[in-house]
C-alpha cells in the first residue's frame, strides 16, 4: 500500500511538471510569436523613418522674406498657409526654449522619446471612453504628429507615433529634436515656428524675446486659435502665460521671485495688420517676384529677396512726403509721389505715395463718399497711370526736346525768338501756346529759354530745330514708354501721359553723362540655403553722347539762368550743391512736377489728385518743389557732394 502511494505520488508530481512544462512552452512561443509580431511592426514601421536629410525637407516650408539693400530691415514676408522662418537652436532665447520644455515636456531631457507614465495614463483613459483622445505627449510625439500624421485620433496612428518617437531619440540628439519642434509647432497667426511667432507677435526675433513674452509664446503652444491675444480669450492666454511661468519655476529654470515679477510685466502685441514696410515699393517688387516665380512658389521656397531700397533714405521720403501732403492740402492737393534713383546703376532708393500710409482713409475728412474728393490711397501713381486719369508732365518734358536739338547742333547760346506764334492747326484747332506769364521776352538763348521755361520758344525748339518725331525717340531711348502716335507740338509742354517712375530714370541719363540703366527694386535673390539665384546686371546703354548730357546738366543747374523766373532762392536752389532741376505744370493744374538730379542720385515728385481734381492755382515749384526741396535737403549731406562736369560747344546763332 505505501508503495501504491509513493507511486501515485511520483505520478501526481510528473504530471503537474508536465502541464507547467506544456504551460511554459505555450507561453514561450506566444512571447516569441508576440515577440516577433512586435518586431516585425516596429521593423515595418520605423523603416519609413525619414533620414535626416528627409525630415529637414519636410520642414522647409519657409516664407520669403523682401529685405532694404542691407538685409537689416525685413520689409514683407510672402506665405501662403505657413508662415515659417527656420532659425537654429542657438537663435532661440534660452527663456523661450526653456518655457516650452518646462510646460510641453518637462522629463524631455530625460527620457528616451516616450513617457511610459504618460501613455499608461493615457491608454486607461482612451479604454475606458473608446477612442484614442488622450496622448501624454512628448516633444519627440507631437513632433512626430504634425509632420507626418493627420489629425485623426487612433490606436493605430499611436501606436506608429510611439514607434517612431522611440526611434526618433535614438537616432537624433536631444537639442536636434528640440530644433526641429520650435520650428515647426504652430502659434496661430498662419505663424509656425518661435521665430515666426516672435515677430508676429512681438516684432523680434526669437532671441531677443522677454521671459514674460517667451512664457506668452510657450502658453499659445496648447491652443493657438483659441489663446489669440487679438479674440475674446486674451485673459485665458495670459491666464495660461502665468501657468508657465510657474512650471518654470518648479522646474528651477528661474526662481519664483522673477516668475511672479513677470506676471506683473504688461504684454504688448503687435497691431494685428499685414505688417509690410515702405509699402509702395515692396508691393512693386513682390509683383515682378509674383510674375517670375508664382505665388505658390514664393510662399513655400524661403527665398531671401534684398531690394535696392535705401532705408535712411526712405525715412526721409517719407518725412517729406507728410509734411508736403500737409501743408499742401491748403492748394488742395491730397496726394504725392515720390522716388529716389540711383542714376549709376538704376537701383530704385526711395519710393512713396502720399503720405506713405497705404490703409489711409480713402475719403478725407469732410468728403462724402462717391464725391470727386475721394482718392485711392493704394494706388502707386508712381509706376501706374490710372486709366481715366492721365499723368501730364508739362514743362518737364522739356529737356528731351533741348537734349534732341542739341544733337542737332544747337548749343545753349543759340538764338529763338519769344513772341506770339500761330503754329497752325494740329487737332482741329489753332494752336498758339502762351508762356506761364503771358509775357513774351523777344530774342532769347536755349539756355534762357529752358532755364526760364517759356513755352514759345519751346515749340519753336521742337519743330524748328529738334524735330517732332527725333525727340519723341529720344524720350523713348530714354526710358519713357507710353508715348502713344499721333504726336503734335505740345507734346513739348507735357501733353503726353507719362509715369513718375520712367520720367526720373530718364533724368538719371542725364546725371550718367547720358548713359541710361533700366531701373530696378531687386538686388539679388538668394534661396533659404543663402545660394544666389538671381542678381542684377547693371546693363547701361548710352542714348546721348556726353556732351549733350553735360550741356542739359549745365542748364538745369543754372540758378542765374532760371532765378528771373523763379528767384533766386526758389525750392530748386541748394546752396554749396550742383543740383540740376525741372519742374512742370499743366495747363489745367492737375499736375505739379519737380524732377532733379545729382551726378548719384535722380528724384522725382509728382503732386496732384488721384482723381485729376484741379488744384489751388500755384506753379509745380510752390507744390512739389517744396517736398522735392525737403527730401533734398535731407539726404544731400549724406551724399558725396560732386559737381557736373563741363560741356564742351561752340557759338552758334
């Protein structure tokens, strides 16, 4: 009997053995298998991992960026749905990236791409409500997502982030991750990245951001639409800013002491407007950009476009142009252009258009809408010519006519006579031009007779020496393009439309000893890499031989010659500087020019109304001579203060 029992005992124990052996062999191929299964997901999933060069790719989707000549002042920036600057880690206030890290993820510099605690969470939750609501994310995670996920909410679309943060760490270093999530997390505003949203917001670079403002930034990470300063929830963001400076604290990056001195530090954002400077000349330019590379292009390829613009000098335009708009209105004049060229190379310095404010109130005080006083302040009426309304120089059309006789063999001594001329019929009607003063002075010089601007002898000029079509052609060598056939004599007293733009490049060939550049807003254009890809080529092409540019400069710059018409201290005169000077009125007083030159710079001003309503009756000299004269007078001492050089002619009668 014990023997039976010992048996039956050994048999108990052999078989238990077995089961627990059979258990653990099931158990050991399940782990495998799961094993295996785990591995070969994770192997299929982590080879779509992109290679560093892959990810950088996908975050190049950058704004181009319009700069002055210096690169120093950013003018526009063209974006379509992101609006991205991508700036290393060292560009990053240690204040901003320390605000994110404390608040988003405070163990990032810890773990290994995941927060087990996190996703423990996070999975009980999302288990117990049935959908994948929850995260716990990390930095790596929420990078992860919105560069290569959509928004849909899944177990699967986790579990792949899961996969590929662990993956992520291990590959990069912890500040590469960090780099790559400051540039790409949204801040509302169509503004990704911290650099992006420091100047969006702030109007500075992330570097150079306050621990208040880098706590604000940080604060909008969590729900950058409904955290909008400019919405209905600012106190929530601020209420949110406060939170991180907080988290900051607890995490020891600042002490509670400068947490709490910087709740009380008042937030100032940026008006909330398309930020764009010297906006006349940059909307110019982002046009030629738009019809070259696409709009498209432009906001997804980080191109880096430095303009010719001078922003000394457009500071002053701009001075000048307000004061002349100011006091003008007492002539009623309401709007101004002006432009600055460099006359060497056709670089466009300066350029405004009325008071250089672009979102001014197109109805003036006092004007009732659809009345004439109405104006349209984002029209360039520097560069465009508005279809019912044209753009007449007057008298400042004069010098391509002077310049064309010259050619001819005139010098500035020759000899027409002032009086009263019938010069036939041209448009069905007699025409018998008077001068301004309806005064004629007999026998006078070319030299008188420019400087002096009288009109008889102007039309004599033109048909009897210069010749109606030569001169039509030298204006158009020159540069002006919308001189339309017919033609007829008071095309020399500004009948023709012109643009602002052309008529003082023209100029800029007589300040280039007659060598005429096409004006140009870009000076090259770089891609985000700082590559050029585009630079311009100064191409000068000579339309008048020297001496005929010289002798129109030696005119124009004659205060003796012009003082009996306009005194000898009128706005065309600087003294201790060779300034050579036009001005030009029409007839019907819709537009006042004043175009003048140095040997390096060219300025243009027009003065009028947009919609061609008559101004005050006052010569060009009184309107836009003035803010000629002011503009002049503050860029001239920045300027190398040269001299024309001599004509060369002899005596004719």
């Amino acid at each position: 009997m014990p023997l039976r029992k010992n048996y039956l005992k050994i048999f108990q124990r052999n078989k238990n053995k077995s089961l627990l052996f059979f258990i653990a062999k099931i158990a050991g191929f399940g782990f495998l298998a799961l094993l295996l299964l785990g591995t070969l997901v994770f192997i299929v999933i982590a080879k779509d991992l992109p290679r560093p060069e892959d990810f950088n790719e996908k975050q190049n989707v950058q704004s181009t960026k319009i700069y002055d000549r210096t690169g120093e002042v950013l003018l526009y920036e063209i974006y379509g749905e992101e609006k991205r600057t991508i700036i290393p880690l060292s560009e990053v206030s240690e204040y901003l990236k320390n605000a994110v890290v404390a608040t988003e993820d405070k163990d990032f510099y810890d773990h290994f791409g995941i927060d087990p605690r996190g996703i423990i969470r996070s999975v009980l939750i999302n288990f117990k409500i049935g959908s994948a609501t929850y995260g716990g994310s990390t930095l790596d995670q929420q990078l992860i997502r919105s560069t290569f996920f959509s928004l849909e909410k899944t177990f699967e679309r986790k579990f792949k982030e899961i996969l590929l943060s662990l993956e992520l760490d291990r590959r990069y270093s912890k500040d590469q991750i960090l780099e790559w999530y400051l540039n790409q997390v949204p801040f509302g505003l169509n503004s990704y990245g911290v650099e992006a949203a420091s100047w969006s917001y702030f109007g500075k670079s992330a570097s150079e951001v306050t621990l208040e403002e880098a706590a604000t930034l940080a604060a909008l990470i969590q729900r950058p639409s409904k955290y909008s300063p400019y919405g209905e929830n600012k106190n929530l963001l601020l209420t949110r800013k406060d939170y991180v400076l907080d988290r900051m604290a607890e995490e020891g990056y600042i002490s509670q002491e400068e947490a709490d001195s910087a709740k009380q530090k008042e937030i100032v954002f940026l008006e909330k407007k398309i930020n764009i400077e010297a906006p006349y000349f940059t909307l110019w330019v982002k046009q030629q950009l738009e019809d070259k590379y696409g709009e498209e292009y432009l906001q997804r390829n980080g191109l880096r476009v430095y303009t010719t613009l001078d922003w000394d000098m457009q500071q002053a335009a701009e001075t000048a142009a307000k004061e002349g708009i100011e006091r003008n209105k007492a002539y009623n004049a309401r709007n101004e252009g002006l432009v600055a060229i460099d006359p060497n190379t056709g670089e466009v310095l300066a350029m405004v258009v009325g008071n250089g404010d672009y979102y001014a109130d197109p109805y003036p005080k006092g004007c009732e809408a659809g009345s004439t006083c109405m104006f349209d302040p984002k029209f360039n009426v520097v560069v465009g010519i508005e279809s019912s309304v044209g753009r007449q120089p007057g008298s400042a059309f004069k010098p391509f006519v002077y310049a064309t006789a010259f050619k001819n063999g005139a010098t500035p001594d020759t000899v027409v006579v002032d009086e009263l001329t019938n010069f036939g019929i041209w448009g069905e009607e007699e025409y018998v031009p008077q001068n301004y003063d309806g005064l004629f002075r007999g026998p006078v010089t070319l030299r008188t007779a420019l400087a002096q601007s009288l009109n008889v002898p102007a039309v004599k000029v033109l048909l009897e020496i210069a010749g109606l079509e030569e001169s039509v052609q030298t204006a158009k060598d020159m540069g002006i393009g919308t001189l339309n056939a017919p033609y007829g004599p008071s095309i020399v007293l500004g009948g023709w439309e012109v643009k602002l733009l052309e008529m003082t490049s023209a100029y800029g060939a007589f300040a280039n000893d007659g060598m005429h550049v096409q004006t140009s807003g870009i000076l090259r254009i770089e891609d985000y890499k700082g590559n050029i890809i585009e630079e311009n080529k100064k191409n000068p092409k000579r339309v008048l031989s020297s001496n005929v540019a010289r002798t129109i400069n030696d005119i124009l710059s004659d205060n003796e010659a012009r003082a009996p018409m306009f005194g000898y201290y009128s706005s065309l005169y600087f003294a201790g500087y060779d300034v050579a000077a036009k001005t030009g009125t029409t007839e019907n007083y819709k537009d006042a020019w004043a175009i003048g030159y140095t040997p390096s710079i060219a300025v243009g001003v027009w003065v009028g109304n947009n919609n061609a309503e008559e101004m005050s009756h006052q010569p060009s000299v009184v309107l836009s001579g003035y803010i000629f004269h002011r503009f002049m007078e503050l860029i001239l001492p920045t300027l190398p203060n040269e001299t024309f050089e001599e004509p060369v002619y002899t005596s004719s009668s």
